[in-house]
C-alpha cells in the first residue's frame, strides 16, 4: 500500500481540513513521519487506522474520542485517505 492522500476535518488537535498529499514524496518507497513532541505524528496515523479499520492506530485512545475539541459543533469529524494498491487507487 502507498499513501496517495490524507485529509482529515475536525479530528484529534486539527480543527480546520488539514490535507497531507504523500504524492509530494515522488517516487520514494520509504518515508519518516517526524517532529517534536505534540506536532501531531500520532494523529496522522491515528487518522489512516480510523479510514482503514474505524479505530484508531493504539488501544489507549477509542474512536469517540478522536474528534478535535476546537471543531465547532457543525462541522462533521472525517477521514478520506487515498491510497495505492498494487495498481490499483
């Protein structure tokens, strides 16, 4: 599986749509998600376990608590994650 495309709307400490577009990376098969503590790497594969599976990616964190505190009330808490299989999208 190769990421394609991570956009996340109102989940864990991101409010606002925030998109990840792994196609930036080229053709490399190998990637770091990196940063200081709290920049949101847990997020970010919290995120693609929860578009895979419906869960997030530990067992210390359940599902109805992956929606951001800062979201207003109307915004809907989403997932789309695109990715490549094989040959396949």
């Amino acid at each position: 599986m190769k990421p394609l495309q991570l956009t996340m709307r109102a989940f864990g400490a991101y409010a606002s749509e925030q998109i990840i577009d792994f196609t930036l990376l080229g053709d490399k098969n190998f990637f770091l998600i990196h940063g200081p503590t709290g920049s949101g790497k847990t997020t970010i594969l919290d995120a693609i376990s929860f578009a895979l599976y419906g869960s997030a990616s530990g067992d210390l964190r359940e599902s109805k608590n992956l929606r951001s505190d800062y979201a207003p009330a109307e915004q809907k808490t989403e997932v789309e994650f695109t990715f490549k299989s094989g040959e396949y999208i």
